[in-house]
C-alpha cells in the first residue's frame, strides 16, 4: 500500500491547466485590499481600551502589592502578629509529609463527622473526646516546638505518630460503638422473645 510519491509523479505527468483571465490580477488585488491600512477598518477605541485594561490591572496588582509589604512591617513591629505570621507546619518541611498530615486530618474529620452520638453512648463518646483533646493539645506544643527548634526527625515522628494515633482512638471509638449498639439490639432482641 505504501508508495513512493516521487516514482508515482515521475509515472503519471501532471496536467498543466489554464487559469481564467485575470485571475492573478483578482487575486492580487484582494491581497492589497486585505493587507493595506486603507482596506483594514481600524477601531481606535479598541486600542484606548486595551490600553486602559493594562493600566487598571497594573494599578490593582500594584496596589495589592504595596498593601501586603505594608502587612509585613506592621507584622515585624508587633511580636504576636510575627509568631503568627511565622507558623511553620509539616507542609513546609516536605510536600509529601504535607499530604501525610491532610491524609490523617481529613481522616480524623471525617470519623468525627460520622459519629453518631444519643444519651446511650454520650459517656463513652465524651471518654474518648477528653483523650483526643489532650493529644490535640501535644499536637500543638509539638507544633510550637517545631517552630521554635525547627524540623528535627523527632519532632517530624511525633507530630506523624499524634496524628495517627488520634485517627485510630477515633476507630476504636466507632468499634466501641458498633459493639454497644449490637449488645443493646441483642438486650433488645431477647426481651422481645
């Protein structure tokens, strides 16, 4: 099927063909007409607007600019906007340790998102928040540790092994809960029969 298009040229002459009169001329003309400034109509107000659009997106980014260094100094003057501004977290160590963190916080959101919680399990689920509470605030002395040391591997493991450690008091809390329910239905269960 394939084919040399040199051998099929050199077999088969092309056959010259005949323009019409003035078709050369037509053609240039239309050319001159499409090229020239006289046949292009020109639009002033385009070029105005252009010109505005730059100068407004100049101004705005300017202007945001200007504001956000204006932040900074004021941040370097006061002590507590600089801590503030200053919080180093996981993600700024590593991405990958970034993704490790959102995986283990989104985990621990969505465990406590589908927690169901009524007066029979109140008391098992407010054992467990304590708990959580008490990790969450060595999350944060850990964290604060982070910025004032910097990244160290223990620190970076202690920080990973609280955040692991409260996503599995989190599924011990749902087995807890699913084993409570079962033993309330089995009460139920055999109270009917």
């Amino acid at each position: 099927m394939a084919q040399d298009i040199r051998k099929m040229l050199q077999e088969c002459p092309l056959e010259k063909g005949e323009l019409p009169k003035g078709h050369e001329a037509r053609f240039v003309a239309r050319l001159e007409t499409a090229f020239s400034e006289k046949g292009k109509s020109s639009f002033p107000w385009i070029k105005i607007a252009a010109i505005a659009v730059v100068f407004l997106a100049v101004g705005f980014f300017g202007y945001h600019y200007m504001s956000e260094n204006d932040k900074v100094e004021i941040a370097d003057a006061s002590p507590v906007e600089k801590t503030q501004e200053s919080q180093f977290t996981l993600g700024d160590v590593s991405p990958k340790l970034k993704q490790v963190e959102d995986f283990y916080l989104t985990g621990i959101n969505v465990q406590l998102a589908s927690l169901d919680i009524n007066q029979e399990n109140k008391e098992l689920i407010d054992g467990y928040m304590e708990r959580l509470s008490e990790l969450d605030n060595e999350y944060t002395r850990l964290n604060t540790e982070l910025n004032k040391v910097g990244p160290t591997e223990a620190t970076i493991t202690a920080l990973i092994d609280n955040l692991k450690l409260r996503l599995d008091l989190l599924f011990k809390l749902k087995n807890k809960l699913k084993e409570l329910k079962n033993q309330n239905n089995e009460q139920f269960n055999s109270i009917e029969t």
